[in-house]
C-alpha cells in the first residue's frame, strides 16, 4: 500500500464535526530517533514514520483555547489551558499517517475526564501556565499527582519562516492514532496550514520524555526547534 502523501493542506474529508479548538503560540522540540526505540510504544498495526531512514520524537506546548464540542458552544473556562504533549508519528497497514500521543499535560480536570472518556487519549491533569515576554516563550508543567514536570523557553525569529520537508513532516500531520475498546482509532483533523517559524532553544528541563518510555533524549539538543503563531483545529467523525 503507498504511504498517504504529506501535504502542507489538511486532506478533503466529509466527516461531521465532533470537536474543535484552537491551537496558539505553538512550540515545537522534535528529535530525530531510531526506529526501534519507538516501535514498543505505538499501537498494535502502527509502525513507525520515517523520513531519511530516522523517526521523530516531538515535545510540543502551546495555548488550547475555546474548545467546542459539536455544535454546543465554548466550553468555557476548563476548555482554555496550556498543553504540552510528548508524540510519534506513524503510519498504519493502508498508509495512512498520524501521531500518536504518549502523554498530554492540562491543568483543567474536566478536559482531562472528557478527553480520557471520549477518545481514551492519555491525559494527566498538570499544573500548566505560559508566558509571552517579546519573542520570548515560556512553557511549564508539572502533573499533580506524581511530580513530573517541564520547564521551557525558547526565542522566536519572527522575520524568518520555516517551509522544508522536514518540517512538513512533524506539522502537517492531519490524523492520530489511539487504541480504544481494543482497536486502534483512526481520528482525522483539518486546519489552515502552519505559518512556521524558527526558534532557539534557551532553556529545557524535563522528564517527560522519561515518562513517556524515551529517557535520554531530551539529554541532546533538538534536532528541530520552531514556533507558530497557532491554528484553528477541527476534529471529524
């Protein structure tokens, strides 16, 4: 079966939607992995998405805000947050790609309930906050009931933009991957494509990773570092 192509556009898909939020002042840490090291950790039928013979690890934080699920209106409060995710990318048996996500840091309850409830996504419930100084972006997490934690800032060159394979390969992921009632759900999303900027890493100190069944990678520099100003995401059925 050909690998589904990877487009900077969201595939036309009919499908009623089932949820939708925004994504903004989007982090973006990947680094480049061994295949075999993240075979264990994806889902039975999904094998892990290459490119140039490597996988990707990614850390990603950003700013979820008026979440709405179906046609019912903002979730308020508990729908707006700072997440932060440790993802994969894989492809399954008919060449469909997607991510794949370890874990998923948010500081309301209620979306990690729903979340966990609806889509068996791997939530925890996390003190999470952010913060803008100029270009400038700070990230912190740390999960209420077991103390994991990340602490991140990075520098955004904003007169730069980042469009190349490599970076189309992380971002422009338009599915995910999740085990659910013992089979592997294939939930797809669309968005206006990434506006991408690059960024510098200043500071990073995290076990995610760890906890997510990756030690040591986060021990290196990231292979990637960028930044976007965000997107408007829809989830279909």
């Amino acid at each position: 079966m050909p690998l589904e192509p990877i487009t900077p556009e969201a595939p036309t898909r009919a499908g009623r939607v089932v949820a939708a939020q925004d994504w903004r002042d989007v982090a973006f840490l990947h680094w480049r992995v061994e295949p075999e090291r993240v075979a264990p950790l994806l889902p039975p039928g999904i094998t892990p998405d290459l490119l140039d013979g490597a996988t990707q690890v990614g850390l990603i934080a950003f700013r979820l805000a008026d979440a709405r699920v179906g046609p019912l209106p903002s979730t308020g409060r508990w729908g707006e947050f700072t997440e932060v995710n440790v993802r994969l990318v894989g492809v399954d048996a008919r060449g469909r790609r997607a991510v794949v996500f370890r874990s998923l840091e948010a500081s309301s309850l209620p979306a990690v309930v729903a979340a966990r409830a609806a889509f068996s996504l791997p939530y925890v419930w996390a003190r999470t906050a952010q913060r803008a100084r100029g270009d400038v972006h700070e990230y912190a997490s740390r999960r209420i009931s077991t103390g994991e934690h990340f602490n991140m800032s990075i520098e955004v060159d904003r007169s730069e933009r980042v469009d190349d394979e490599a970076a189309r390969f992380v971002t422009a992921r338009w599915a995910l991957f999740q085990r659910r009632f013992g089979r592997t759900m294939h939930l797809v999303n669309r968005h206006e494509p990434w506006v991408l900027h690059p960024a510098r890493l200043r500071h990073l100190d995290e076990n995610l990773l760890a906890a997510a069944g990756l030690p040591g990678i986060s021990d290196r520099e990231p292979d990637s570092v960028m930044f976007s100003p965000g997107v408007r995401a829809e989830f279909l059925r």
